[in-house]
C-alpha cells in the first residue's frame, strides 16, 4: 500500500477557448466518448470505445489509459475519470455560455500522484490538454 501523505494533488488547467456551439450542444458533444476520438493529438496509437460512457487511448510512448463520464452537469460541466486507480486522475470540461451559439471550454486535470511521477507527467499532460482544448475550439 502506498503511503498516501507522499500524494499530492496536480493541477493543471487548459486556457479559455471559444467554441462555435451553444453551452448545453457542447456538453452533449463531451459526453459522448466516442467525440474525443477527433479531439486526441496526432500522436494517438489507440482509441477505442469501451462501452457507451468509457474510451481507451494510448499516445505514443506511453501507456494505455481509460477514462469514463463521471459526472455531466448540463450544459456547464462534463468531468471524466480514469478507470483504473494506477493513475488516479480526472479531466473536467467546465463550460460557460457566451451566447446562444458560442461557449468558452476550459479543462482541468486534477491527478493524485507522488511527487516523483507529478514530475514526470506534468509536461505531457500540460501538452495534452492544451492539444484537447485547442482541437476542441474547431468543432
């Protein structure tokens, strides 16, 4: 058993983007899994639907990871989280209308890792998020 005071909470937050959809179209299009195939970055090497509110992706050089809908909070918030608790982490849409048809998307990743592998992972998935948030505002 892992010493849980060694843990810390990451975070990492992706910036603003404006999204051409309404608040409550962009939540339904985060909520469905199989949309974040479009969203990953070109180093995807797997993507594969598991069941209706989960997806398994892999980058390049790196393990698999499943994550699953949490959470939707319509139309503000979409939270996934990983499956497995090897990699405790989750990733939060949380969206705020402009207007009837435009919206602001910011992602949030919050993991619960040791210092040492917080260290490891903080610049891809910095990397990582910002790709989704970016490939997110040309929906």
């Amino acid at each position: 058993m892992q010493d849980n005071k060694l843990k810390k909470l990451m975070e990492l937050n992706s910036n603003k983007v404006i999204v051409q959809k309404s608040a409550s179209a962009l939540c339904a299009h985060l909520s469905d899994v199989k949309n974040f195939e479009k969203l990953m970055p070109d180093t995807i090497s797997k993507f594969e639907v598991i069941r209706k509110d989960a997806f398994i992706f892999a980058l390049r050089g790196m393990p698999e990871i499943a994550l699953e809908v949490k959470e939707i909070i319509s139309p503000s918030k979409v939270t996934l989280g990983a499956i497995s608790d090897k990699i405790p982490f989750t990733l939060i849409g949380n969206i705020e209308a402009i207007d009837d048809n435009t919206s602001y998307i910011e992602l949030k990743f919050q993991g619960d890792f040791n210092p040492m592998m917080a260290m490891m992972v903080k610049a891809p998935v910095s990397k990582f998020i910002e790709t989704l948030s970016s490939n997110l505002g040309t929906i």
